[in-house]
C-alpha cells in the first residue's frame, strides 16, 4: 500500500482525511503526468483509494502482525489457490519460472479473501488503473524531473515533513545502495571500516554475549530447563559484523550509462530471479539483507544471526579514537539491543535453528508476559508534538531490546573495565565517570530532529518509539543512571515501577 500503513487508511480522525485528500490529488496528478487525461486521472485516483481501503481492510492489524504465530500459515498451492480462486497462481509461478515447491507461508489468509472479493467486485478498467498507479508510483524516483518533484511533494514533505529534496548526487547513492548495494559496499568497506575496527567491535560482541549468558543464568523467574535452552540459543548465534565474507556477483546485470530507468527494472529482475532461486536450496545463515553501508542494524530471528553492518559502526555509534566506555554504550548498546531481540516477546519464540517452536515452560512463558506488560504499559502514552498516542504493544520488541541491551553493554563494559585494574567510578582528565561517560554517550547516538509529520508517521507505523523514550525511559529504569547523576527517588528520572525483561 502506497500509504505508510493501515491505519492511514482507516482512521477517521481530521489529519488522516487530510492526508488522503492530498493522496487522492497526488494520484491523480502522478496519472495526468503519465498520459492520462484529467478527468480521467480523478476518476481513477478515487477508485485506487477506494481499491487500496479495501485492501487495508484486509489486512492483519498492526500489533496482532507481530506475533509470528499468527503469521505461519503453511498452506499447499492447491489450498492457496481456493483463498483467491479468480487468480491463477499456477500460471502466475510459471511466467515468473519459479522453482517448484510444495508448500507457501501465507501470512495474512484474510487478505488474500480480501483480494478474492476485489477481483470480483472491480471491473477491468479499474484493475488497470490501480496497477498503472503501482507502477508509476514504483518507478516515480528514477524517471523525469516532473514524477520526482511529484512524488516528493506528497512523499516526503505530506507524510514525513521535508523542506527540501536531496540534491541528485544523494539521490544516486541511494539508488546505488539498493539496486547493487554490496558494490558499493566494497568501494565502502575499503574505505571506512579497517581490520582493526571490526575486530574491536567483535571483542565487544563477545563480551555483550557473555553478559547476556551471565543474566540468563541470575533470572530468579526462569526453570532451570528454559535457561538450558536460552544458553543452546545464544550459543548458536552467528554474529556478522561490517560485510559478508563474500561478495554477490553481479556480472550477470546489464548496467548502461545512457538509461537510468532500465537500469532500475533489471536490476529489481536480477533481484526478483536471485530471490527465486533459494527456494529449494539451503538456508544460507551467511546471507546479509542490509548493505555493508547501511547505517542499521538487525536480528533475524529465522537465521538465529545478529547484523551489524559497516554503515552504523561509525561515529558517533563506533569511534575507534574514543575510549571503551563511549563504545560500549554506542556500539556496545546496539549490538546488545540486537542480541536481546532474539529474546523479546518475538523472537523469544524462535529456537536455535531459526525454527517457530516453544521452548518455554508455561509458567516461564507467563512469567516473561508479565515482565512484557509492564514495558509495553510504560511506553504507551501521548505525544503531544504528533497529535497521536505511542502504541507500547507496537514498539515492544524494540523496548525490550532497548532496556535489555544497554544493561548488557553496561554489564559488558564493567567486566571489561575491571580486568584492566579500573572500575565504572574510574574518572577520566576531565572529572567525567566512566559511568557518567557511557550514559552521555548513549545519550548522544539517539540526538536529533524529526518534525511533526515525521513523527505522526513513525508512531503509526514504526515499531521503534521515538529517540526520546529511546533514552528517557531507558534509562529512567536504571538503577545505575541514579547512581550516576545522584538522582533520587521522587525524580522524573527515577522510575517508581522500574521495568526491564533482560
């Protein structure tokens, strides 16, 4: 969906009407752009609004999408096919020549009824209309000057509040980045991120992983027989840190300087076939699905692997000029959060292998909800700079993480610390606390702006909360903070209800 999310489409209140005002007006002039005559574009820009509710309709709720169990719907074609029986999904596989297989995941069956309804509801001249806007709205970036602006005006300044649009230089390394990313990846690597910067980081890895078998082990809540499992789990975690081993080939990609359009269609066919054909093939735990200058981070629950790709292991989250306790609560904070997702209210339902099983006894299971619900009840409040309230069920995940991961990089720093003959009290020439220093670092990675719109947007649609609670209400439930800045009890900043999962 065009939209960023559901809600976009079903809620009532003013601001979302406004914005699919101007959505249905940024539709019709993105068709009016393509050929279509005026009158003709309006018609079609309410029908693909009216197409796309529909669609949204059908679709699984935001929170309920992030349990995975809901998502595991093993399905043989045939059963699939009786989901939407107007759709040939035979012939489908065939013209894309994807190899055979005997079952499918459906995520989300309700939409896929959904669709069945559409195909006999629409007329022909609809469908064709709601995929002629599909593909404009796919291909808007990489075509002529006027569908750039077009789509930056509603894009970019409508749904997230830019002032302006990135100069062309930017825009081409973005496209870049996506279509032949681990091409510049390499360009990338060779430049910013040095042998000795990754080893750096994978002595903290190893540390923070340590930390998190050690707190496993003090849960006074968990059996001994789900912390045998946890540990097997984080045993079995692969950790990638910088770029892949190896490098995707990318000689069987045409890529020509006089046509940037093309260029974009066959490399998402390169991608599309490259994707198709794993299907059969092995799980390869090695695969990355972030470029290596990608300023992110992420856990896959499926590959039980954490990944940190080179783009995000820069100042200010890795500077290898500064000293432990600015990295660990950087760095070390992210890679921790990354850990900790393999062991939040999502991934805690993943085993070793990556595979959807329940390795928790019940009560070890209501034990860790309980401990859930107090995170997501803290973080579910208003924000009164986007007009809309925090959803604590959608940013769980991420709250978990975020408390469990900095504990981690704490503990981590601490044991560090200790086997060089200093401690957290240690100061440094300029009277600052190592304490001190690694909670104005974490501080410092989550400094920034967003504007209203951009905010409205993530809280509808993001499972991270905003960087302010990134930090507020981290380290608000850390006894450790108090200590360090000689709060006491009573204070904003030291929570009555302190909660924490890890």
């Amino acid at each position: 969906m065009p939209l960023p999310g559901r809600e976009f489409y079903l809620n009532d209140d003013a601001k979302s009407v406004e914005i699919r005002t101007k959505y249905v007006a940024h539709i019709t002039r993105m068709l009016e752009l393509s050929g279509v005559p005026a009158a003709q574009s309006k018609t079609d820009a309410d029908v693909v609004l009216r197409m796309e509710t529909a669609m949204a309709k059908s679709a699984m709720e935001i929170v309920k999408r992030r349990d995975p169990k809901n998502l595991d719907n093993e399905m043989s074609l045939d059963a699939v096919q009786k989901l939407t029986p107007s759709f040939d999904f035979s012939r489908y596989l065939q013209l894309v020549h994807a190899p055979a297989t005997g079952t499918f995941i459906v995520t989300s069956p309700d939409f896929f009824r959904g669709t069945e309804q559409l195909i006999q509801s629409e007329p022909l001249d609809h469908w064709k209309a709601y995929f002629r806007w599909q593909l404009l709205n796919g291909l808007a970036g990489a075509m002529s000057d006027d569908f750039i602006n077009e789509d930056f005006a509603f894009g970019a300044q409508t749904l997230f509040g830019a002032k302006q649009i990135m100069p062309l230089w930017r825009r081409c390394i973005q496209a870049e980045d996506r279509d032949i990313g681990q091409a510049l990846g390499q360009a990338y690597v060779a430049r910013a991120f040095p042998p000795e910067s990754k080893r750096r980081v994978q002595e903290m890895v190893v540390g923070l992983k340590a930390a998190l078998g050690q707190e496993m082990d003090s849960m006074d809540w968990m059996s001994p027989e789900t912390k045998k499992q946890a540990h097997v789990k984080l045993a079995a975690q692969i950790d990638k840190i910088g770029y892949p081993d190896h490098w995707r080939d990318y000689s069987a990609l045409e890529i020509r300087p006089d046509n940037h359009l093309l260029n974009v269609e066959r490399a998402a066919a390169f991608e599309f076939n490259r994707q198709l054909q794993k299907i059969g093939k092995p799980l390869d735990r090695t695969e990355w699905q972030m470029t290596p200058p990608t300023v992110n981070a992420y856990e896959d629950a499926q590959t039980n692997t954490i990944n940190f790709p080179a783009g995000i292991l820069q100042p200010p989250f890795f500077d290898a000029t500064k000293d432990d306790s600015v990295n660990y609560a950087a760095a070390g904070a992210v890679i921790g959060h990354e850990t900790i997702h393999g062991y939040d209210d999502q991934g805690r339902k993943f085993d070793a292998d990556g595979n959807l099983r329940d390795w928790w006894t019940a009560d070890d299971a209501k034990a860790y909800d309980k401990r859930g619900d107090c995170i997501a009840d803290e973080y579910t409040e208003f924000v009164p700079e986007a007009g809309v309230q925090q959803n604590g069920r959608l940013t769980q995940g991420e709250n978990t993480a975020d408390n469990g991961g900095i504990h981690l990089a704490l503990s981590a720093l601490d044991a560090d610390l200790k086997a060089k003959g200093e401690s957290l009290d240690t100061k440094g020439d300029d009277g600052v606390t190592a304490l001190q220093r690694f909670f104005l670092s974490y501080a410092n990675i989550w400094c920034g702006n967003l504007r209203p719109e951009m905010m409205r947007t993530i809280l509808l649609m993001n499972p991270h909360p905003l960087d302010k609670y990134r930090v507020n209400n981290v380290v608000s439930n850390m006894s450790e903070f108090a200590k360090a800045f000689g709060c006491h009890k009573g204070q904003a900043m030291v929570r009555e209800n302190a909660c924490r999962v890890w």
